[in-house]
C-alpha cells in the first residue's frame, strides 16, 4: 500500500488531490493549519471507504521547527505533494518582511525544506515529489508580485530537485491555471472573473479534479521527472 502526503489537504484542491489518490488505492496523510474540523470530516470519509486508510496532521509550515516535526511523524512515504499556498495581493511599495516572509515561507520555504527531511524516507520508496506550482511562475500575475516570485521559485525548485535527488527520487509539478475562486482577501468582482475568463481558450474554468487527475498521473509515471504540466484550458495561449 502507497502512502501520500499532501499539504493543505483539508479542503479546495488538496481536498481533491487526497480523494483522487485515495481512489486510487494510496493512504492518505491530509496535512491542515487551521483546517481540522475540515480535516477530520474528509479523513473520517476516506476511513470509511477504507478502514484506516487516512490521518491528519498539522503543521504552520511557514515555522522549521513544525516543519521537522512533521517529517519526523511520517514512517512511509511514497508521494508528497506541495500544495499548500498563500494567494493574496501585494503592492510592490507596500512589501514589509513579514508579508515577504509569510508568503517566501509557506509558497516555497515549506516545500523545500519539507522535500529535505522527507528525502531519506523517500528514497526507501523510489517516491515522488509533486509541487503545484502556478502559470504565473512563468508570466507574472499583476499586484501579486510576491506570489509570482514564490512559484517562480518553485517551479525552479521542481527542476533543480530533480536533477540532485535523481535517479531515486522524481520531482514533478503541476501548474494549474484558474481553478477555483480565490477567496477573502484575493476575491475577485464578477468584472474582474469574466475578464479572466475570457483569456481562457476553453472559455471556462477548470476542475479540482483536472489538477489532482494530472498529480496521479504524474505519482504513476516512472520515467517522468523535472517536467511541469500546464492544466489551464489553454490560458496561457493567451497571455
Ligand atoms: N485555486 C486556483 O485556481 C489556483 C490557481 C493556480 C494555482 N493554484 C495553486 O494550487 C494549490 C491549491 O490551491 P487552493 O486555491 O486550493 O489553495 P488555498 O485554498 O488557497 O490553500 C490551501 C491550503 O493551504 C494551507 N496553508 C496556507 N498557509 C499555510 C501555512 N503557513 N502553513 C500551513 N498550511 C498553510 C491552508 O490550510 P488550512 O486551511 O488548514 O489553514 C489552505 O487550506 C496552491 O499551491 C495554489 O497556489 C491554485
């Protein structure tokens, strides 16, 4: 039996990504901060559909010390995946260290160091690693100008892995485009939705379930490392 870890699991797409790996025969690891009723409620539903088949853990992944202490409850590991994010705008000449520091640490501190203590347990499995990335580590999101800068490192952090922990490790991202509706402090107006709709080619939004279908994929391809998919309807045509 495989064993994910996905961070941020509780809910939105790592929600997703935990029942599509779970109906795909791996035990669940759902990783929240704040989110453990959220939690609890998805890992009591995958206990039923398996028995023991899902735990929860929390960590503030923006702190080393919750990060080590993560790694160190995990006994088997085959797939992690960095999914946990912080999405919201920032002025450029409003930038303080703390928002640097929240976003940095969270969007691709956590994934790195979390990659690191994670590496030994691993290697024991010939696992993977899966980062979401963005497209806008690529093409820069306007207002967002540290975000950009964290998936950039991301995306980055997806290549350069997989070169140092190859061949007994694969690091692979996935780079969804408009998913979900950011929410509170990043929540768009109708204006500002349909204007980001209508750049994207397939004319609509994608699916929780296009993001985690193509991290399964990527978990169940041997011969695929340092790549990133794009699942973005074809937004990026038009960027
Ligand atoms: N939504 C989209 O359309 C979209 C588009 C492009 C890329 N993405 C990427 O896809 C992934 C999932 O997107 P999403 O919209 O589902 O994410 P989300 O809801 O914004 O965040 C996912 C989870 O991250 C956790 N989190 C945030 N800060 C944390 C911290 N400091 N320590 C530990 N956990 C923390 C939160 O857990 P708790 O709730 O437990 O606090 C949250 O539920 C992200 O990497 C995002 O950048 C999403």
């Amino acid at each position: 039996m495989k064993t994910a870890l996905i961070t941020g699991g509780a809910q939105r797409i790592g929600a997703q990504i935990a029942q599509t790996l779970h109906n795909n025969g791996y035990n669940i690891i759902i990783h929240y901060r704040h989110s453990k009723q959220t939690a609890e409620t998805l890992a009591q539903t995958l206990n039923v559909q398996r028995s023991d088949s899902a735990t929860i853990v929390q960590a503030e992944l923006s702190n080393l010390d919750d990060i080590q202490a993560l790694s160190q409850s995990i006994e088997q590991l085959d797939v992690l995946v960095n999914n946990a994010s912080v999405f919201y705008p920032t002025a450029v000449e409003e930038v303080n260290q703390d928002i640097w520091n929240n976003i940095m640490g969270t969007n691709l501190m956590a994934p790195f160091f979390l990659s690191q203590s994670l590496t030994a347990a691993l290697k024991k499995t010939s696992g993977c690693i899966i980062n979401i990335v963005d497209i806008h580590a690529e093409r820069p999101l306007k207002n967002h100008a540290i975000y950009n800068i964290s998936k950039a490192g991301i995306a980055m952090m997806t290549k350069t892995l997989a070169k140092e922990l190859a061949p007994e490790i694969r690091v692979c991202g996935v780079s969804p485009g408009s998913i979900l509706w950011p929410e509170n402090e990043a929540s768009l107006t109708d204006e500002q939705k349909n204007k980001m709709l209508n750049k994207i080619a397939l004319g609509k939004q994608g699916d929780a379930t296009d993001i985690a279908n193509t991290v399964l994929f990527l978990a169940n391809s041997p011969y695929i490392t340092g790549q990133i998919i794009s699942v973005d309807g074809g937004r990026t045509l038009n960027q």
